[in-house]
C-alpha cells in the first residue's frame, strides 16, 4: 500500500465540471437559437460570453497544473480533457457566428436535428466528467461512453445525408459553401464530445 505522504490536488475534478456545464450551456443555447430562428446577432454575443467564460476555465486549469506537485490523474490527461472540452465550444461558437456573419435567413431541418445531438451528447459529456473520479463505476462510465459513440455516428450520419442533399437540389453555390461549413462545424463539435470520452475512458481504464 503507497503512503500518501503528499495529498493530491483534487479541485481539478470541480473545474472540469465547470467546464462541462458550461458546453451545455452553449449547446443548449444553440438549440433554443435553431428553434426559434430571429435574434441570431444577440444570441452570437451570447454565446460568445459563454465560450470566453470557457476559455477563462481551461486556463485556471493549465495554471494549477503548473502549480500542483501532484494531480489526481496525468498531467497530459488533464491537459487533453481541458483541450476536448474547451473544443466543443470552440465549434459551437464557431457555427453560430457564421450563421450572423453569413446572414443566414433560416435554418435547413437537418441543422436543427444536429443541434438536438449536441445537446444530448453535451449532457452525456457532463455526466461522464462528473463520474471521472469514481473510477470504481467502471460500468456507469462505458454506458456513457457507448451512448457518446452511438449519438457521435448519428451525427456522422445525419451531416452525411444533409452534404448529398445540398448538392442533389441544385442550390446555390454560395449557399452550399456557407450551409456545407456549418454542417461540418456542427459534425465536429459532437466529434469533440466523443474526443472527450474516449479521454475520460483511457484515464479509467489506467486508474481503476
């Protein structure tokens, strides 16, 4: 039995959670924005709030790793975790920007039924930060982890089907460039959430 002669720096775990509300904050509110379509300049400022405040906690959590002599898991999966999480808002404010600086009027059905995805694989992801430290409810975790994978390759194919349709109805061009980026914005955020996952997975497997 190793003597724990150096308590270790548990706080990470509340900032990761910090940060996984937050993703589901900016998930839902990209969801409210495709369900009621007007206002998108005010709910782009919004958004941008609520990624700054995201970027504002994956520093805290760079800034104590350099400061803690020793973490509850590898620094390089704190790092990484950090990174996936801070990533989903990245691309969540990334789509939504484009929709005002594109002038976008409405939104295409397949658009909305992705941001329904994201919200339900943010949620996921909350949960599954929130169980990183039970390292012990190895089975809760991979059931998390399973529906974060199946609802990452609905997305996958939910994006495929919307791209072939841009391109089979004779759109314009301009259009098809501006919808196939958001498309693709959105398809990554859920990748990111699944990135996110497999981080969580790989630090249970190691510490169980």
């Amino acid at each position: 039995m190793r003597l724990k002669l150096i308590p270790r720096e548990e706080k990470f775990f509340d900032l990761f959670e910090q940060q996984a509300e937050n993703v589901v904050l900016g998930a839902k509110l990209i969801k409210e924005l495709f369900d009621d379509y007007r206002e998108v300049e005010q709910a782009a400022m919004k958004m941008s709030r609520i990624e700054h405040e995201g970027d504002e906690i994956a520093h805290q959590i760079a800034e104590k790793v350099s400061l803690t002599f020793i973490t509850p898991i590898d620094r390089e999966d704190i790092h990484a975790l950090a990174s996936a999480l801070d990533d989903i808002l990245d691309f969540i404010n990334a789509t939504v920007v484009r929709l005002d600086l594109y002038k976008v009027s409405s939104v295409r059905d397949d658009a909305h039924r992705m941001t329904n995805i994201i919200v339900l694989a943010a949620e996921e992801t909350l949960e599954l930060v929130r169980e990183l430290q039970n390292y012990k409810k190895h089975g809760v975790i991979k059931k998390r982890w399973v529906e974060i994978h199946r609802l990452e390759n609905e997305g996958d194919t939910v994006v495929r089907a919307a791209i072939a349709k841009l391109f089979e109805q004779g759109q314009d061009p301009i259009e098809v460039i501006k919808w196939k980026e958001i498309y693709e914005h959105l398809e990554t955020a859920i990748d990111k959430c699944e990135d996110a996952a497999n981080i969580i997975e790989q630090v249970v497997l190691k510490n169980a």
